[in-house]
C-alpha cells in the first residue's frame, strides 16, 4: 500500500474506533460526562428520598421532588456554586446519552436502545435547564405541573385516550423497572470484575432496593394518569411529590412512604456507584 494511500485510510479512521464509536480521547471524554451525570443523579436523588422521609414523619413541608432537592442545595453554604456543578452533571448526562444514541452503547447498535438513549438524553436536557434555571434565579427548577398538561391534554379530541395510553405507559415502564430489578440485570452494566464480593453484595442491594422504588414510584404515577383519563379529572394526576405522599394514605400509613423514600436514597447511592463502576 503507498504512503499515501495509507494516510488516507487512518484519516479515515479519525474520530471512530475500529467499532465504530468515538476515538479513545473523545471516549475518555464522554465517560468522565457520565461519570459526572451519574453523580448528579445520585445526589439529587439522595434528597429526594431524605425529603419524603421526613414527610412521612411529619417533620417536612417541602416538595419531595426535584424542585424540593434543589431548594435543600440551595439552603447549603456556596449553594449556588453547587447548583451550578449539578447543572453541570445534568448537562454532561444529556452529552453522554446523546452519544449513546448516535454510537450505541458498547457496541449495541439496536435501534430500540439508541431511541431509548436519544429520549433519555432529552430528559436530562430538561432537567439541566430547570437546574440551570433555578440557579440563575429565573426559575422553579420543578417540572411542569401534570395537572395542567393533563387538563390540556383532556381537552383534546380524543385526549383522555391519549392520557390513558400515557398513564399506561409510565406505569409499564415502571413494572419492567421493578421487573428487572428482580432480575439483577442492572449489574450487566457494571464493572463486577474489579469490585470485591463484598462490594459485589452492596451494590446489589442498592441497585435492588432503589429500582424497586423508582418502579413503584412510576407505576402509582401512572396509575394516576389513568385514574384521571376515567374520571376525566385532571386534578387526579400527580407528578413526584403528590404521589408520594399518596402513599402514606393507604392502609400501610406512612411506612409505605417510608419504605419507597429509602429505596430512594438507596438508588441515589446505586447513582454513584454506577459513576464509579458503569461501563461506559
């Protein structure tokens, strides 16, 4: 092969590797991106489950939400500073979903997944700007009230299909949260081989009892969507807050909430765990 026959193949190359994703700098780039959104994630949730904690013990008036974690930051001493640093991890998150879904995710090029990531790097684009927002000042930093776009969506030809089918949904996804949670495959994406067995266990246990919660946390969500399609009642919707709190009025009282508030806390842990050990 000549010389620059050769050059032209390398530059070829420039920017993937040889299984199609970014080159080895951009990759350790975007790896220290999810690292950091994991983190994020894991303090944020962390919160939010220390929040509906002392909800549940009465003790607690703030939202147990993302609105309610932030507003707890920024209460801290250099609040702001920390606001901004979590903005921060949220917008590296978007980064690192984003290239998820235009590479795939070590080596997985199935269009579901890539879908799957494009959604969740949207999401996260949402959270890093009410963060954002509710740092700069000029913001709530909570999600748009479901009650509101419920009513709009109701308003709709056809919309309290359209409610239901999105109630359905939500609560689907929850169920296979739960599901496969109970089935341990969040450890596929770990790197087991370099925690001890103790650590093995520990990891488990967090992965296991935060998944748990956030699967029951989205069913009740979603069921109250479709309580409200039925009932074509927008005011049964509940985003975060509302529906935990829902949980210390069953018969179980406020140990129900207790039990999901831990499992919270637990997955914010499982986050930073996953910013240590995930394959990224």
């Amino acid at each position: 092969m000549s010389s620059s026959h050769a050059q032209h193949a390398t530059a070829g190359r420039i920017g993937r590797d040889k299984a199609g994703g970014p080159s080895p700098a951009p990759r350790g780039a975007l790896r220290a991106m999810g690292r950091a959104g994991f983190t994020a994630r894991g303090v944020v949730y962390v919160l939010v489950g220390a929040l509906a904690i002392r909800i549940a013990f009465g003790t607690e008036s703030a939202p147990a939400d993302r609105q309610g974690a932030l507003q707890q930051v920024a209460a801290q001493p250099f609040g702001r500073a920390m606001l901004w640093a979590l903005a921060a991890g949220f917008a590296a998150m978007t980064l690192w979903r984003a290239s998820l879904a235009v590479f795939g995710e070590n080596g997985e090029r199935k269009t579901g997944s890539r879908l799957l990531s494009a959604a969740r790097a949207v999401f996260y684009a949402s959270v890093c700007w009410g963060t954002a927002a509710f740092a700069a000042g000029s913001g709530s930093g909570s999600q748009a009230d479901p009650q509101d776009w419920t009513a709009s969506a109701l308003g709709l030809p056809g919309g309290r299909v359209l409610v239901a089918v999105v109630g359905v949904a939500i609560s689907g996804v929850g169920v296979g949260i739960a599901v496969r949670a109970l089935q341990r495959r969040f450890l596929r994406k770990l790197e087991t081989a370099g925690m001890s067995s103790r650590m093995v266990q520990v990891v488990t246990a967090l992965g296991l009892g935060g998944n748990l919660a956030r699967g029951v946390l989205l069913t009740g969500a979603g069921a109250f969507l479709v309580t409200a399609a039925i009932r074509f009642d927008p005011h049964q919707a509940k985003g975060m807050d509302a529906t935990l709190r829902s949980f210390a009025r069953t018969p179980a009282g406020p140990w129900l909430l207790v039990l999901v508030a831990v499992g919270l806390v637990l997955f914010g842990c499982f986050s930073f765990a996953s910013a240590r050990w995930r394959k990224l």
